[in-house]
C-alpha cells in the first residue's frame, strides 16, 4: 500500500475524530479491497454509524483523487475488535491496565498477562507487563511478534 493512501486515509479519519488503527490492502489487483481500522479518538466504542460515516467520507476522498488505482475497489470499514492487535505504541498507551496476552520469546511464548504500560524514546519502547503470579516483566516492543487484548467470555 503507498503511504500517500495510508496518510490520506489517517487524515481523512482525523478530520472526523477517529484514528487508523490499520489500512490494509487485499483481494486482486482488478479488485482491490482497502480494509481499514478504526478507532474513536473519544476513547468510546467504533458503532455502526461510526463506520458508515467514516466510509462515506473515505470514498469521496478516495474516488476525488483516485487513490486507490482501480474504480472497482471494495471499501470496507470496522472496528478493530474486541479481541484487537496492538502494534503501534500508542496501542500499548490506550489499552495500560487491560489482560494482554502477547507472544515474545523474551517472554518464552505467548503468555498472557495485564499491560502495565510502556516508556522509552520512540522507536526504543519498552512494555511492561505483570503475569498471574504477580511477576512484572519488561520487554522490548521490537521484540514482541504478537500482541492482542485478551477476552474472556463469561
């Protein structure tokens, strides 16, 4: 994906109070589908009139400046999920305090545990995380491959 379509998307979003969590793009290049991931930057839950909104505005943005490179893409917008993937620090900051289970093999695997929070100079972060038995961990963020929030269902 370029990054003027990504940028473009990030600002478009901006403009209407939410925050790209993830714009990928798939499918075939004769149809392409630009998947993006979004967030309230209210900290409130994405709802489905969040995600028409953010759609609408997305497309006329994307149709205007061709963009996208095909007139037959697909657009879809959601939410991250309950279950979402934290890449970005910024992810690390807004979710301190929430179960975590990330896969690192500073951690021996996945394990799963509650996000205390992350420091350091950006591109050097540093997460700290506090498994079941009470044991805080840190971990570099480079050094993490996977991290999601954890669910559990009741």
């Amino acid at each position: 994906m370029s990054e003027a379509l990504e940028q473009a998307v990030a600002n478009e979003l901006a403009s209407l109070g939410y925050d790209l969590v993830e714009c990928r793009r798939v499918g075939t290049r004769s149809r392409p589908v630009l998947d993006v991931r979004i967030d309230r930057q209210d900290l409130k839950p994405v709802t489905v009139d969040d995600c028409v909104r953010a759609s609408r505005t997305l497309e006329a943005r994307l149709e205007a400046d061709a963009l996208v490179g095909s007139e037959r893409y697909v657009l879809e917008v959601s939410s991250p999920g309950v279950d979402r993937r934290l890449t970005r620090a910024a992810d690390w900051q807004r979710f301190a305090g929430r179960r975590v289970s990330v896969k690192s093999a500073e951690l021996g695997g996945r394990v799963e545990a509650d996000l205390i929070g992350i420091d350091g100079p950006e591109g050097n972060e540093t997460i700290t995380v506090r498994d079941a038995a009470g044991v805080e961990r840190r971990v570099a963020l480079a050094q993490v491959a996977e991290a999601r929030l954890a669910v559990h269902w009741k």
